[in-house]
C-alpha cells in the first residue's frame, strides 16, 4: 500500500527512474565481462595465427593487443551504456521538474510514491546501520535520516519487527515521517541523493511487482533476523520473552517462505 496524492504521471517517471537505476547496477560487471571475453577470444586468434603467419606482424606489441582490445570494447560498451542513462535520467528531470518535482529530491514532496514494503526496508536497514560502528554507517544512517524523517524515536522496532504493511501502525509511522520531512522542506528540503545512495540502499521509490515485493519482504525479514541473532543468540523463539516470541515466530517463517531458505 502507498498514499496516492501524488499524480499517476509523477509517479510513473518516479517508477521510471527506478528502473532506470536497477538497469544500470549491473552494467560495470558485464562490461568487465565482455572486456576480458574478448581478450580471451583475441588473444586466442593472436596464438592460433602463429602456424600460419606467425606473429612478426603485431611486433612486440603481440601480447599488449588482446589487452588493448578487451579495454577498448569492455570501455566502449561501458561509456555508451553511460552516456545513455545520463540522456535517459536528463529527460526523465525534465518532465519531473515541469511537475514541481526534484529528480534528486524523490522525497521533497512527501513518502506518497513509496510503497509500506520499500518504507518498512528502508527504516530496517536505518535500524541496522545505527548498529554498526564506523564512519561510513554513521553517515549512511544519517543520510536515511534526512532524506526519509526516520528518527531513533520512531515507534518502528526490527529483530523481531512490530510492524507489517497496509496496517494503521504503517499508516501512523508514514505520517510521523511525512511530518518531519514537511519541516524539513522549511530549512532547505531533505538530502541530495543519485546512483550511489540508489546502488547503496535503493533510495528512490519503485513501483511493486509480486517479484519485487518478495525481495523487498526477503531483505526486511532477513535484517530482522539477524538483528534477533545479534541481540538474543541462535536461542528458539519459544525461549524468547512473551512480548517478543510471537513476532520472532512470525519473521522466521515468513522469511523462510519468502526467501525459500
């Protein structure tokens, strides 16, 4: 479930967008792995044409060729896949900004894009972060703060969670978050955030299919369970304390059911 204030038009190109970044995650991987195929392949042809004219045509510079090939098409496939995402991410600016929108600002205007499921990751993943020691995880955290209105006072609880989707418990903790970011509009609007942040925590809202909801359910439900590994051993619900065992039951078998683990 989300709140539906929000324009279908705005959120279609907010959905766009999101696809347009789930495309792009992988791309760095596939082009190394088209570089060093053709490495592989060209550097085969250099030895295999050795018999037959041997190899005084290429000089010295026989071993650097495979080389220089894989890193010209591994290159090449990467920058015009790169040069194509930022034209798409430009256009998709455009028409978000005819509509008062900020393409690097998806939750300016409020949390009405996002489904319950994406918030409910997103607020887990905060709660894992504060966990952690580091730099790195103290800015993350902070960065979820400012751009969603999560707070450590939030009445949200993972490991075991207290809240699920479509519920009034959701409902209330979407307009306690709308609120502060309804403040934060006041003194300069919530965080920046592009590829990186998306890549990181997957920041801007995506739109629900049963398969995008199943992993977003599936990482959830794992970071819960960790957390009840961490804060209370590899213990069996049953041994847990009453106001926790019902809630842990419920996480386990729902990600094992999810998850197929």
């Amino acid at each position: 479930m989300r709140n539906s204030p929000t324009s279908d038009d705005a959120l279609g190109l907010w959905y766009a967008l999101g696809q347009l970044y789930d495309g792009a995650a992988g791309w760095g991987r596939r082009a190394t792995m088209a570089g060093f195929a053709t490495a592989c392949l060209v550097g085969a042809s250099v030895l295999l044409s050795a018999p037959v004219v041997g190899t005084s045509w290429a000089g010295p510079y026989a071993v650097a060729i495979p080389v220089v090939a894989g890193i010209v098409l591994g290159g090449g496939l990467f920058g015009w896949r790169l040069a194509g995402f930022w034209r798409r991410r430009a256009a998709l600016g455009r028409a978000l900004g005819a509509q008062g929108l900020d393409i690097d600002r998806p939750t300016h205007a409020g949390l009405d894009a996002y489904y319950d499921v994406q918030l409910i990751l997103l607020r887990s993943r905060y709660e894992f972060l504060r966990g952690r020691s580091g730099r790195r995880a103290r800015r993350s955290a902070r960065l979820l703060e400012e751009t969603f209105g999560f707070t450590p006072e939030d009445p949200f609880e993972t490991g075991p969670l207290n809240v699920a989707p479509d519920t009034e418990a959701m409902l209330a903790l979407r307009r306690r978050w709308d609120g502060r970011l309804a403040v934060r509009r006041e003194v300069g609007g919530p965080s920046r955030v592009g590829s990186r942040e998306d890549l990181a925590y997957r920041v801007f809202p995506r739109e629900m299919d049963v398969l995008e909801e199943l992993e977003m359910r599936a990482a959830y439900l794992n970071i819960s369970c960790v957390l009840l590994r961490e804060r209370y051993g590899r213990k069996e619900p049953a041994c847990l304390p009453e106001n926790l065992r019902h809630r842990a039951e419920r996480d386990i078998s729902e990600y094992r059911t999810v998850s197929g683990r």
